[in-house]
C-alpha cells in the first residue's frame, strides 16, 4: 500500500490521497462489516473525518492514520447497528404467533356471529362486559340485576362461546374481539 506523507495542504494534494487510498478504505471496511454498501459509507466518513485533521497538520502518514480511522468507523457501525436491532427486538419480540389482519377478521366474524347467537342476558351481560367494558357492578346497574347474576351470566355466555367457537384458544385473551 502507497503511503503519503503529507507535504501540502491543498485540496488538489487530498485529490490524489484520495485517490490512492480510496479502493484499500473500502475494500478494509468491506472486510469489516461483509456489506459493500456500507463499506463505501464507511470509507467516506473516514475520508470526511481524517481531512480536517490532515488540513491543519495533524496527520503525518495518511495510509495508517485513514487505516485506523476506517477500523473505528466500522466498529461504530457494526456497534450502533448491534444496539438497534437488539432494542427493536426488545420492542417486538420475535414474529411467532404474529397474525395477519385476514386471520384477524375472520376470527372478529366468527366471534360476533357467535356472540349473536347468545340467549339475549348472555349476549347482553358480555357485550357490557367486554365490549363496553364496564366493571361488574356497573354492568349489574344496566342490566337492572345483582353482580352476582352478572357474573353467572358472564360466566355461562363465555362458556357458550367458547363451545361454539371449538376450543379455548377461539376466544382471543383480554376480551378482544
């Protein structure tokens, strides 16, 4: 690898550093992170970091000094990119169990036609309940009875439900719909 001292600090000069350089940076950071899209944005940013420094003098022999400054952009990268997929997966967890909203509808369709076929306390005391959910007592208070036949009437209807829906896992957990 060619290595130049800096002898001038015109831009031209950096022309030529960069064109030098330029194919070994990327072809480095490509060997870092094996994406050649952001191999090329990682030689970038390494060339826009080591100028200024170059320009005032700091730099003395490009070639290493872009060397390193490519290495610690890589792990940068390679860092941030690490973090974020680590946070996304802490937000969303894996994809199984993951529905489409086609399977959602047809278990809403199956669940309401279901829901309609209740006796007319049952249907009333779970729509209340879970649909409008209001509490127990609240429910009691619309329906006009006590908290107890609310909870039997709850009870009996999701028994109902979950008969004519085939199994337990028909009915989805929370009341949804």
């Amino acid at each position: 690898m060619l290595t130049m001292v800096r002898t001038e600090s015109d831009e031209t000069s950096f022309a030529v550093i960069f064109n030098t350089h330029h194919r070994q940076a990327v072809r480095l950071a490509y060997l870092l992170t094996s994406d050649a899209n952001q191999a090329e944005d990682i030689a970038a940013e390494a060339f826009a970091k080591v100028y200024p420094r170059w320009r005032k003098g700091q730099v003395r022999d490009v070639g290493p000094y872009l060397r390193r400054a490519v290495a610690n952009e890589a792990n940068s990268k390679l860092r941030r990119r690490y973090l974020e997929r680590r946070e996304a997966s802490r937000r969303t967890g894996d994809l199984r169990g993951a529905r489409t909203m086609d399977e959602d509808a047809v278990d809403h369709d199956a669940v309401w036609l279901a829901i309609q076929r209740l006796p007319d306390r049952q249907r009333h005391a779970v729509v209340l309940r879970y649909y409008e959910d209001l509490s127990e007592a609240d429910t009691a208070e619309v329906l006009g009875c006590s908290v107890g036949t609310v909870k039997s009437q709850v009870s009996r209807g999701l028994a109902k439900l979950e008969q004519m829906l085939g199994d337990a896992d028909g009915v989805r957990q929370g009341g949804e719909s």
